[in-house]
C-alpha cells in the first residue's frame, strides 16, 4: 500500500510534498518528514502567509502558529502566536516530545524555543514590509492580501497504516494581534489517528475552527467512509449550516489509514498536492455543490 502525502496550495504544496518524501526516502520517519517538509516552506521567503517572510499583523509583526500530531499514539505539540522565531513547526514538534503539555503561547512559546535553541531573528522580508506599508496606506489592499492562501498543511502515510498530520502558517494578513486560527488546534487545522487516518485543513480559520473540519473528517474514516467521501461530508455539514462559509475558500484532505486520500472545499480555487510513492501530482479542488 503506498506511502502518501498531501499538502496545500498550488505554490507551497509541491516543494513541501518534494521535500516530505525526500526526506522519508532518507530516514523513513513519517514525523519527521512532514515537519522537513513545513521547514521547508517556512524558511522560503517567497511564501507570504508561513515563517519567514509571512504577512504580519496588524501591528506588522508575525504572529506565527503551528502544530502537529502523531496518530500512533495521538501525542500532538503545537504552538501559537509566536514571534521572532522559525522554524515554528519544530518548536511544536518539541513541545510534543519535550513537554507533558499540547500547546505553548506568545511569549512563553518563544522562550521555550530559546531554552531549545531556536535564536530570535525578524521574520520581514522585503515584501512582507513593502505589502505591510501598502495596507498602511491604502487598507482596501486588506481585501486582496486576506486572500493570499500559503498556510502549509500535510497529512503523510506510511505502511502499515501510520499517519501524521501537521500544519504551520502566519495566519490571515492584518489580524488582530493575538487572534489564532485553525492551525494549531488539534481537531480544527489537523488530526491524526492511525484507526482512522489524517486530515488536515486550510482557509478561514474561524469557519474551519467553529466545524473542526479535521477532526470530523477524521471521525467520518472512523465511521467507514473513504477519505474523499469523508471531507465532502464535513464540508457538506459546513456549508449549509452556515452559508456564509462558502463566500471564502475554505478546505479539508485527509488520508485513510488504508492509503486513499480526498479533498473538498467550501468555494472553487483549491490546490491538493500530492506525493504517492514519490510521484507528485496537483489536484483543483471544485466548491461544494
Ligand atoms: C488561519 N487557516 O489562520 C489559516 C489561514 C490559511 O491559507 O489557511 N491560509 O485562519
């Protein structure tokens, strides 16, 4: 049965899927290469809504959120909105390991990344300064960059039947401070059980948070359906209990303990990409009907 991973948008999905499989094919450790593949993406500045370079506050500072979960024992880490230090998705991979605890906050998140040797650095590149400055000026631009989708998520499977989901963003551009989405909550942005499979979720944070897409996706594999029929089914639910939910694009993908994977979303416009025994391919996701 193949070793699978899924990962988000149509330009952070496929370094992020490349370098996940790379790095099982050198250590086959499924933790390990969906955290390889979110670093990777985390220390590319071009990518503007994940680590270094991602679109900040509305203070212009990154608030950065990650988290991750191992489904052969439901030991997850996860960290939120955390300053100054990349990558994030490795301090919640401490947090998982190094701590009896599930999630570290703000400050205190980032001197436990200190007291691991994480060393602080700014997170700006020159276009998140230069995109910041703009919505100073002119915060019509808010509309456009709210749109910009380069929150990393993945979910990886391994014979015979472990999976890992994992995710790390800088959240929506222009956010309040201290507001947190999806992504690092376990249930909400990713979930992970080797009985049933993984899921993992990008977009509104508040709409995937307020349905815990990853966790009933999750749920619905438990129940007996395929990964495919179980992310309809959550967005499904989704949009006709709240319809205003389709106005933006929101997602779920997941991966079944036996290997099949799905996606669906709440609008057109999102990329799956895919690595299926090292073969990597992109997937448009069409809006609910
Ligand atoms: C959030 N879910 O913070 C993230 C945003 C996102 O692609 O997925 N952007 O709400």
């Amino acid at each position: 049965m193949p070793t699978v991973f899924v990962s988000t948008w149509p330009d952070t999905g496929l370094p992020c899927v490349r370098r996940a499989s790379e790095s099982y094919s050198e250590n086959q450790d499924l933790l390990r290469a969906c955290e390889d593949g979110l670093i990777e993406v985390e220390m590319d500045p071009r990518f503007q809504a994940i680590g270094y370079g991602g679109l900040p506050n509305s203070d212009g500072e990154q608030e950065l959120d990650a988290g991750i979960m191992d489904g052969r024992n439901l030991e997850a880490g996860a960290v939120c909105s955390v300053r100054n230090i990349v990558p994030v998705i490795s301090v919640a991979r401490h947090v998982m390991q190094d701590t009896t605890h599930v999630m570290l906050a703000g400050d205190q998140a980032m001197r436990f990344a200190l007291s691991k040797g994480f060393k602080p650095r700014s997170l700006h590149s020159r276009n998140s300064l230069e995109k910041y400055e703009n919505w100073r000026k002119d915060k019509h631009e808010a509309e456009v960059a709210h749109l910009v989708h380069d929150t990393v998520t993945i979910v990886g499977r391994e014979d015979p039947g472990h999976v890992v989901a994992a995710c790390s963003t800088s959240g929506l551009a222009w956010k309040l401070p201290g507001r947190v989405g999806d992504s690092p909550i376990v249930g909400g942005g990713f979930y992970a059980d080797d009985e049933a499979g993984a899921a993992g979720a990008t977009g509104v944070g508040e709409d995937i948070w307020r349905f815990m897409l990853s966790f009933r996706a999750v749920e619905f594999m438990r129940a007996g359906m395929t990964a495919q029929e179980a992310c309809d089914r959550a967005v499904a639910m989704m949009v006709s209990r709240k319809p205003k939910t389709r106005e933006h694009v929101s997602a779920v993908f997941a991966v079944s303990k036996a290997g099949d994977w799905g996606a669906a979303a709440s609008k057109d416009g999102f990329v799956a990409w895919t690595s299926v025994d090292g073969k990597y391919e992109s997937y448009e996701i069409r809006g609910a009907p």
